[in-house]
C-alpha cells in the first residue's frame, strides 16, 4: 500500500509540466502567486491487509515574492476529505437506571474522513473568521443540521461531541507541520488515510495563504476502491443479495458438514 | 496480521477474530448450544459494527448447528416431524424478527433492545437452570434419581386443542405451543443473531416436557433452517452478512467445537449445565452492568451508510 509514495518522486518532475488534472480552480484574483499540487496515483485499492495509508502530495508554487517566501510569510493547508455522509449524533441519558439513547442530532453531508496537514498551527496561519469562511479544519468544518432541531441550543454540545468522537476515533486527523518545503517554491503535505477508511472519492485540496490571507487554492480528486475479492463481495452483496445470502448460508453448510466428516470418529 | 472485512469496512486483526471462533465453538460443542448468544456480544465488543454481527453471527449459527445436527441424526436423536412444527412458527418468526430490526434501526433503539433482551433472557434462563442443575447435583449427592421429564405431570400446555402426535420424541401435544416456541425463538433470532438454543432447550424440556434425548438434535434442526433464513432475508434487506467474517469464525469455530464435544463427554450432565449456567448468567451480568454505569461517552456518532 506504500508504494505510491516512492513512485511520488518520479512524479515529482512531471507535476510541474503537466497541470493537475481535473483540478477545481479556486483563486483569490488580488494575487499573482499560482499553486499545483501532484499525487502519484488518482486511485487507491484497498486490498485483504489493507492497514490504511500514508500519502505524500508535492506541490509548487508559482509567482511568488522572494522576500516574503525567505520570512516565511507563505503557508500552506493541505487537507484529504473523505466521501461525505449524513451522520448522526445521539446523546444517551439515565432513564429508570438505565442508558437510553434519549435526542439525536444529524448533520447534512460531513466527510466520513478527514486528514489536515498544515506548515504551522492552522490557527496562526490566518484569523479563525477566515479558516471558518472556508471550512478549513476540523473545528471549523461545515456542520449543518437536518430537519428540525427545536430552537438550537443544543446544537453546540452535539457539533462538538461529533468533532470530539471523529477525531479520538482518528477518523479526522490533523497534523501542524506536516507541510513542508522542500526548495524555495516546492513542498510536500503528508496526509493519512485511516485503516476504516470509507471507499469512495475523497477529495484532495491544498490552500496557499500569503499573510493571513487567502491567496490560492487547488482540488484533485482521489479515488479509493475495494479491488478483486473485496470488490467483488461487496458488488455481490448489494446486487445480488439473495444470491449473495444463499452461497452465505452454502459456505456455512459445507464448512459444517465438512467438519463433521474430518472429525467423524468411526 | 490483518484482514480487511469488505462488508462491515475495516481491518481486524485475523488472529483475534479466529480465537474468538475457537472459544466460542470449543464452548458451543461442549454444551450444545448453536454460540451465537457468544458470538454476537464479543463482536460487538470487538467494534464490528452490532448490525454486522448480528447477520454475521447468525451465518455461524448455520455452520455450528449443522456440525451438531449431522451427529445427532447419525444417533436417531432428531424429531424431524416436532422440528418441522417449530420451523413454521420460526421461519414466521423471523420474518417479524427483520422487519421489527430493520424498525428499530431506524429510530436509534435497535442497541437497546437487544443488550436488554440479552439481559432478561441471558438472566432468567442462566438463573433458572444453574437453581435446576444445583438442586440436581445435590440430589446426586444423596443418591437420588433426578429424572428430567416427570410422566404423567401434566401443566397448562397440555390442555390446548389441535393435538398431534409426535412418534419419535413419544408425545401427544398440541402445535400451538410448539409453533409459538418456534416463533419467538424465530424473532430472537433474527434480532439478536442468536440460535436461541439456550432458551429452546430448557423450554422445551421443562414447558413441553419432551424428552431430553431428542431434544437438542432437534432443535439444532430447527435452529439451522431459522439461521439460514435469516442470514438470507438480513443479506436482501439490510446487506449485512459479512461473508470473510463468518468464514473465519466457521472455521475456528467448528474445530474448537471438536474438542468442546470430547471435554463434554468427560464432565456429567448436572455439572455441564451448571456450567453453561454460570456462562449464560456473567455474558447476562456483563451486559447488564454496562447498561447500568454511567457510559464512557454519553455521545455516539453513527454515518448513514452503517444507521445504527
């Protein structure tokens, strides 16, 4: 599953002249700096040991300000965002002595995985309003309710309980330092892919901000596939479920039956 | 060593999942119960998640219970035509049993129900039978014949009207018990993943009083049909038979029970029930006490691809 890191770095010369492909374009028009980013590969198969994987992006920047680079004055949010779910937070309570599941709360469209890899703290990197105007990080990611949650007190404990749960799940993950540059212009985000990682297209985003201040962005797209036996089980539990459940209950006997021949004592 | 299971989506440590098998089948075939009783708890308590190892467990049923049923028909120690009246009421209530899991899915409830139904049931039937097994082995102490089935004590059940006749186990009983049994093993199983062995066993022994010999070969005749169904209707309604999972878990698990069948053979049947007993009772303790303390986190956090 590490392979695509070593293969990154003979990508690395083909990312400068090739622009990314299908990458969503996203500039702040006051600047002139431009940003590529480059990964290896555009799919990842997970295959029987899969143990989830590390993933190293290089990117460039372009058009920069040699003084403000040499002060350090760029800095870069690199994020990998999985497919994205409704998912709902219930809140036990006591109820005659026992634990009860007792309110919920469901968020619209929240991705099932988040990694963030940034050059510093993403907090000193520009103000929270900003970071929060993008949905950049974990604490500032887009949180919106689903249907009716009466007149939304409770909203505060429910967002932060999910962000809470995501994050000691390791599911969402951040990383302060995980970019970094390489050369004057080139640098290299390092971001995980967690072992129950949902299958499906995440998104990877890389953000450049000059002083506090918004100045590029670049999205590629990264998909995550079962592949062979593990994709053809899932294809075959959802497309053919009734067959799906009868070579299940097949197994069962023969691995039954067989064992009572091996084992039979006469 | 890691495998990743393609349906509940996350990578487990294959060993563990194995040993997990070999306990529970070397317990299984030592008592003759069908384990998913075992099985499901400990994969929960694993982190499958539970709407996973409910379906899945119940595929592990089918494999256990076949491995049993194959020697109790080699020993003429199944009723097929009794097995048949509580397949009807199972396979009935098994299609309630889906439909009531799929429901409680939906409002966020199904955890609750089946940890409390485990509690009652794990409870009442593991009380019940170690205060049996006790009185029994006391008796044995003072050389006094304890037989199962007392001739001729009639209950309640007896009374019902559409009797039939059971050649094979020697009773003249009516189906209506017999089917109801069979029903709401039917909706156990289907909602907690379980054979239902530990409830059918001593409920057909002590409310219909059928013989013991036949008994257990019958109901893991039954509990096969029951198993299978449900792993067949949780497989098209709610796609959650893990099939490498339960693969693993067959394996260990009818091996284990080999060798749970051979320690059985050593120990006396009061003292094996005590047993099973004392096992029923602390998984029901188990669960019940962590229904009862305050838990870790108030909060839990399910996505719509696993509503649980």
């Amino acid at each position: 599953m590490f392979r695509f890191a070593r293969a990154t770095l003979a990508f690395l010369a083909l990312a400068f002249a090739v622009p990314a492909q299908a990458a969503i374009q996203d500039e702040n028009a006051d600047f002139t700096e431009k940003l590529e980013i480059g990964i290896s590969t555009d799919e990842i198969a997970i295959t029987s040991d899969f143990r989830g994987a590390d993933l190293t992006i290089f990117g460039a920047v372009d058009g920069f300000d040699q003084s403000l680079l040499a002060q350090g004055r760029y800095n870069i949010v690199v994020s990998l965002e999985g497919p994205k779910d409704n998912a709902t937070v219930r809140k036990k309570e006591r109820v005659f002595g026992i634990w009860v599941n007792t309110s919920s709360m469901t968020f619209e469209l929240v991705p099932e995985s988040y990694s963030l890899s940034s050059t510093r703290d993403i907090e000193t990197i520009a103000p929270p309003g900003e970071m929060g105007n993008m949905g950049i990080g974990v604490d500032h990611m887009r949180l919106v309710p689903l249907g009716f949650v009466g007149d939304g007190s409770n909203l505060g404990e429910f967002r932060n309980a999910f962000r809470r749960i995501r994050e000691t799940s390791g599911v969402y993950e951040r990383d302060p330092g995980g970019v970094q540059f390489i050369s004057s212009s080139l640098f290299k985000a390092s971001v995980r892919l967690p072992a129950n990682v949902p299958n499906g297209v995440h998104v990877v985003r890389a953000y450049l901000f000059r002083d506090g201040v918004f100045v590029a962005a670049k999205a590629l797209p990264l998909r995550v596939v079962k592949t062979g036996l593990e994709q053809f089980i899932t294809q075959a539990a959802h497309q053919q479920p009734f067959f799906y459940g009868l070579m299940a209950v097949l197994l069962a006997v023969i691995t039954g039956w067989g064992a009572s021949l091996i084992f039979r004592k006469d | 060593m890691t495998i990743y299971l393609p349906i509940a989506e996350l990578s487990v440590n294959i060993l563990i999942i194995l040993g997990m098998g070999a306990a529970v089948g070397f317990l299984s075939g030592m008592f003759g119960v069908g384990g998913g009783f075992l099985i499901t708890p400990l994969l929960i308590f694993y982190n499958i998640p539970p709407v996973v190892a409910v379906a899945t467990g119940a595929n592990q049923v089918v494999a256990s219970s076949i491995s049993g049923a194959i020697t109790h028909f080699r020993r003429g120690t199944i009723d097929i035509k009794l097995g048949t009246v509580l397949l009807c009421g199972g396979l009935a209530g098994a299609t309630v049993g889906v439909w009531l899991f799929s429901l409680l899915r939906r409002i966020g409830q199904l955890d609750l129900v089946i940890s409390l139904l485990y509690v009652v049931l794990l409870s009442t039937v593991g009380g019940l039978m170690l205060w049996e097994s006790i009185t029994a082995m006391r008796k044995a102490a003072k050389n006094q014949a304890t037989p199962l089935r007392r001739p001729g004590q009639h209950n309640w059940v007896h009374g019902l009207p559409l009797k039939m006749r059971f050649k094979k186990s020697k009773i003249y009983l009516s189906v209506i018990p017999v089917a109801g049994l069979g029903f709401c093993i039917g909706v156990l199983t289907s909602v907690m993943g379980v054979g239902g062995g530990f409830i059918m066993v001593p409920a057909m022994i002590y409310l219909l009083r059928i013989p013991t010999n036949v008994v257990v070969g019958t109901s893991l005749f039954q509990i096969i049909f029951v198993s299978a169904y449900t792993v067949i209707v949780q497989a098209s309604t709610n796609y959650t038979v893990d099939i490498v999972l339960a693969f693993v878990l067959m394996i260990a698990g009818v091996i284990g029970a080999q060798y749970g069948v051979r320690v059985g053979q050593k120990l006396r049947g009061e003292q094996l029930r005590a047993l099973l007993a004392l096992l029923v009772l602390a998984v029901g303790i188990r669960l019940a006490i962590e229904l009862v303390i305050p838990p870790k986190d108030v909060y839990s956090v399910v996505s719509a691809g696993f509503g649980f």
